[in-house]
C-alpha cells in the first residue's frame, strides 16, 4: 500500500488510544504515506509523529453553519483528495468520521466494529479477535484487517528538547529537583463521575509527603484550576500545583519522571499508561476491560457495585462511585508499584 488514511479525530484519550495504529501500519508498511485527520485538542499529540507523514486538521465548528459548510468543503476534500488512498481506517466511527472516509474516496475502507451514526454503510466494521477487549487492541484489529501484524505495541509521542527542558524547569522551580521522587495526580476529567473527590486527594497528599513522595497536581482548564484550589486548601501540606502550566507534550515528559501516576479515566491517565509509566485508575461508570490503564489493568480500581461500568455521565441511583474508592484502598494498590 502506498496511502493510508487514519482519522481518530477526538478526544485526546481515544487520540492516545488510537496512536499504536500509526506504528503498526508503518511497521508492515514502511514505504506507506500515512495521513492523519485530527481535531484540534488532540493535535499536539500526533505533531513529529516519526510513523505519521501528514496530520490533516479538522475543524468541526468551521462547518456548523451553512455558510461555513459551504466555505470549508471545497479546500477540505480538495485536501483530502491530495492523495489517492490504498486505505481508510476509520477509528472515531460516527457520522462525521464517515463524511471525512467518504470524501477522501479511499479503494478500501475498514472501521470498528461498533460504529454509530450511519458509519458502518461507509467502511466495513472489523470485529476482531479483541472485539470484547481493551479499546487499545480493537483499534489495532482494525490495522490488523489491512495486514498488519502488530508486533509490538508502541505508543509513539515525540517530545521536543524545547519542550523537555521547559518541563524540567517547571518541575525544579517548585522544588521537584531531579532525582526527587514524587507521583503526579491528574485531578479533572469530563464526566463528574469520573472525578475522585478532593477531600481523597487531600488525604492521599499528605500521606505521600510522610512517605517521602512529593504529590504533583496536572491538568488544565477552569474546572481543573478550581478543584486544585480545593485539594491545597484541604491538605496540611499543599501539593505542588502544575494545573494549567503544561502543554500535552511537558506533560509526558513529566510522567515519564513520575513514579506513578493516579486519576480517574481521562486522556492525562491514558497517557501516562502508553508511556509506561505505572498508572492507576479509579472507575466507575467505565469499564476497566475496556478502558483500564492498558497493559496495566491490575491497576484499575474499580468500586464493588454490580452497576459499575454503566456508562452513564449521571448516575441514575445518585451513587457516587468514585467517592466509594477510600485514599486507604489506594494506597494499598500504589504501595507494591512505588517499592518496585
């Protein structure tokens, strides 16, 4: 094959989950021209992509209106169609994905085999040998309907010098020199239900100190800002607070010196499993099996209610599960990671 098409457009954790694909495909095609159509939060994560030729970016709110719809097809397909493609692989699976596969004409075009939306009359959906599996290995069946043998499971994120040393002085300005041991909280994520309460990392916070470990708080926006405001208030010690002084790129750097990484099931978690880093994960409303710090589901906590992995942004019994997952239950599970 010669061109290949990718498009996982959104969000940065299916994004992070998708990107083993692009190693896959160029490791049994290496002469291919692999093309990816992204959105622009998750942009970043595939720039210098070494398996990745050419991102694509799509941006959705351009083609709301009729106006802009009308404005944007033309130099959109126009770009798309820049390339004759062997293959499509269509990894988001929703009408939008389908719209991009269709436009970009691709001879063959192979999906996920739980596509929505009118996706499937598109591109044929593979279903797998890990249809029922981590999200990570469907995606790579898909790859692995093209041919792709999928030898090793890498998750390439190429981290500039400019960005690596810009980490580096984040983390030494606020005492975490290097050297200095310390485990790094992703505090947010989109659905409430997948936030752990502030009062538990509070709690966790203080313990770490007296274990000699530094907590490091990550992640980004106003929501973020605020619940970080929350755990320093709540702790005896404040945290260290990087929330909203990283990019995507600083903040892998960071978890590649972390050792260990905590918070619920989020892009920031997802990364820090693919970097090898280990992980844990607090779940409620989805499914570790599916969803789990992959190659380290063992570390997903998950709360004992025969309802967990419902799916659901809002639970309908007013449970919180997070809030069930005590500081002590997760201590007990970072303890043997942190004395390895």
């Amino acid at each position: 094959m010669k061109n290949i098409l990718v498009v996982k457009l959104s969000a940065i954790g299916d994004v992070i989950h998708a990107l083993p694909v692009s190693y896959a495909i160029k490791e049994r095609f290496p002469e291919a021209h692999l093309t990816w159509v992204v959105e622009k939060p998750a942009y970043p994560l595939l720039e210098d992509n070494p398996y990745i030729d050419d991102i694509i970016l799509f941006e959705k709110a351009k083609f709301r209106s009729v106006s802009g719809f009308l404005h944007e097809i033309g130099p959109f397909r126009r770009r798309l169609r820049a390339r004759r493609y062997d293959a499509s692989l269509d990894l988001q699976g929703l009408f939008k994905s389908a719209a991009i596969v269709w436009n970009a004409g691709a001879r063959q075009r192979v999906g996920t085999a739980n596509m929505r939306e009118g996706a499937h009359l598109v591109s044929r959906p593979v279903r797998g040998a890990h249809a029922e599996g981590h999200i990570v290995e469907r995606y790579l069946d898909v790859a692995r309907a093209l041919g792709c043998t999928v030898d090793e499971v890498r998750f390439p994120v190429a981290v500039s010098e400019r960005d690596r040393a810009a980490a580096e002085t984040l983390l030494a300005r606020e005492g975490v020199q290097e050297g200095r041991a310390f485990v790094a909280f992703a505090i947010g994520a989109n659905w409430p239900n997948k936030r752990w309460p502030v009062e538990h990392f509070a709690v966790l916070a203080d313990r770490l100190y007296r274990a000699h470990y530094v907590p490091v708080l990550v992640g980004g926006g106003r929501l973020d800002e605020t619940l970080a405001q929350d755990i320093m208030a709540a702790s005896e010690i404040p945290p260290v607070n990087l929330v909203g002084r990283t990019n995507l790129k600083q903040l892998a750097h960071i978890f590649t010196r972390a050792a260990l990484v905590l918070g619920g099931d989020t892009g920031p978690i997802h990364l820090a499993a693919g970097l090898g880093t280990p992980t844990v994960m607090l779940m409620g409303p989805t499914d570790a099996n599916r969803n789990g710090p992959y190659g380290q589901q063992e570390n997903a906590i998950e709360v004992d209610r025969p309802c967990r992995a419902c799916w659901k942004r809002a639970c309908p019994k007013g449970l919180d599960c997070l809030a069930a997952i005590t500081p002590e239950m997760v201590v007990e599970r970072m303890r043997p990671l942190l004395l390895r």
